[in-house]
C-alpha cells in the first residue's frame, strides 16, 4: 500500500504533536507550520487524549461493552481497549483509520485480553456502510447490542461537502438505544483568525480540514442525550481533579489554547 509519505498527513501530524516517532519530514514541516501560529498545538493534543481516556472509561462505567473507535491514530498506548477492558476484561473493539501508517502499525491495537477482542479495519469515515458491513466489525461487535461509536478528533478532517451530519446519523442508526457517541472536535470559536490560518495550513497540504463552531459541533449530537457537563472544551468534561488548572482563570486560559469542543451522548 502507497504510505504517500511525499505528502503530510494529519495522522501522523498528530503522532508527531504527541511526541511521537512514527512522522516524516512533510509531516513535520506542515506540523511546524501549525506550532508556529498555534504554539500550544502540542498541549491541546494531550489534552485530547486526555478526554478520549476519560470518555472511554465513562461510557465503559456505564456498561459500554463495545467499541468502534474511528479516526484511531496511530498507536499511542493507552489506546481505547486498554482504557476499556481496564474497566470490562471483555471489551471488544474495532479501530478504524483511513491513513497507511495507522494500517502498518495495527499490531500494537491487537494485544488484547484474552477475554476480550480487537481488530483493525482499514477504511474511510465518509462511507459507514462500508464500515458497517465489514467483516471486521460484523465478526468482533454485535451491532444489536449498545455501541460506543468514538470520532474523536477526525470530524474536522470531513468539510460539509463530504456529509459528514449524514455519516454520523448514519453510524448512530445501526446501533441500538443505549449506544454512546463520543466527539472531539476542533473549533473557531475562541481564536477564529489562528484556527483559519490551521485550516488554511492543511489544505495547503491536500488535507481536507473544516473547523467548526460549538452550535456546528453540537449538530452532530441532534436527537441524543447529552451526558453533563455537555458540549465543553475537553479539559472541562469530567476533568481529573490533577487536570483542573489553577481555578477558572487557568481553565478559561486554556480553553483558547486547546481549541476544541467535546463531549459524550447516549441514544434514548
Ligand atoms: C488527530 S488524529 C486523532 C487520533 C485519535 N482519535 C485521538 O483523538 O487521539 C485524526 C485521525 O483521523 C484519521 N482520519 C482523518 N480523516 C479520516 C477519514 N476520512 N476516515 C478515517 N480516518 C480519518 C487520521 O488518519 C488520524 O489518524
């Protein structure tokens, strides 16, 4: 499979704001570009992280029991089912990314308990169907039991020309009531001329990249119940105690040096 390492990827972008290894000059060059006018790009990642941790052990508190993970990343340990089978030893999970790198890496999203299973699908966000009757997901999860559907980070990565209000709905209609949805999204809101020069920077890279704002954001939960404390920058949901700044004044500080919104809804 081509890797078009020639071209940067958000992927690997990513592992590269999160410290990580598996990222390559394009990458790092557009990466670069991105901390330039965002400095506090390489906090906001962990942060997100931070919020897919305690996303993944909520909803698992909540009885959650299967994972579809899309938009994985590349393996950053811990990944959704170590976060989950932590909770149930009996988790399964599938993961789900549209980049090469991701693909090649897979290995280190399959050290599962024995009790429970993960597996890998290779496969775009834009068509659900094709991840709906994947034998990966048909074999791993029961799709008549609840779901935690996680789109943590990658939304952005569809621009309204590609559907994605559909994509969701769609995904969020193949699992029952009691299914979860989990959504990291970056936004505009509170530094709209940085986050347009971000945007600007990816689709200079041939990344299809639109940021969104809250009331945008929220549309992708319609018709949900939104658990508390609802569609809040990441560091705000449910945030461990060590994760709570020096008081408002620090969480305000960083709600523009995150640029995110986030947040967690169960299908009634
Ligand atoms: C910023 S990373 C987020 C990783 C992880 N979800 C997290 O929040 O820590 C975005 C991921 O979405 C993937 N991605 C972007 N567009 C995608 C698409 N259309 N279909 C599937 N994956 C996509 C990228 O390859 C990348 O791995």
């Amino acid at each position: 499979m081509d890797l078009n390492l020639h071209l940067p990827h958000p992927a690997r972008m990513y592992d590269y704001f999160l410290g990580g290894k598996d990222n390559y000059e394009p990458d790092r060059q557009q990466a670069e570009q991105v901390e330039k006018v965002f400095p506090s790009v390489r906090q906001a990642a962990r942060i997100n992280r931070a919020f897919m941790h305690r996303a993944t052990k909520y909803v698992a508190h909540e009885g959650i029991r299967q994972f579809l993970d899309i938009g994985t990343g590349i393996p950053t340990a811990p990944n959704v089912h170590q976060i989950a089978q932590e909770v149930e030893p009996q988790a399964r999970v599938v993961y789900v990314d549209n980049d090469p790198i991701v693909l090649a890496h897979a290995r280190a999203l399959m050290t599962s308990t024995p009790e429970g299973c993960t597996a890998y699908l290779h496969a775009d966000l834009t068509g659900p169907e094709q991840i709906l009757s994947a034998p990966e997901v048909r074999h791993t999860l029961r799709l008549d039991q609840p779901v935690a559907v996680s789109l943590n980070a990658v939304l952005h990565f569809v621009p309204d020309d590609r559907h994605p209000y559909n994509v969701v709905a769609a995904l969020l209609e193949s699992v029952p009531s009691g299914s979860f949805l989990v959504i990291s999204h970056a936004t505009t809101d509170f530094d709209s001329e940085t986050f347009d020069k971000i945007q600007n920077i990816y689709r200079d890279g041939e990344i299809p990249c639109q940021f969104r704002t809250r009331e945008e954001i929220g549309g992708f939960f319609a018709g949900l119940e939104i658990s508390d404390p609802g569609l809040v920058p990441p560091h705000r949901w449910r945030p461990d105690p060590v994760d709570l700044g020096d008081g408002d004044g620090g969480l305000a500080r960083l709600d523009a040096q995150v640029g995110l919104y986030a947040a967690v809804a169960k299908k009634a």
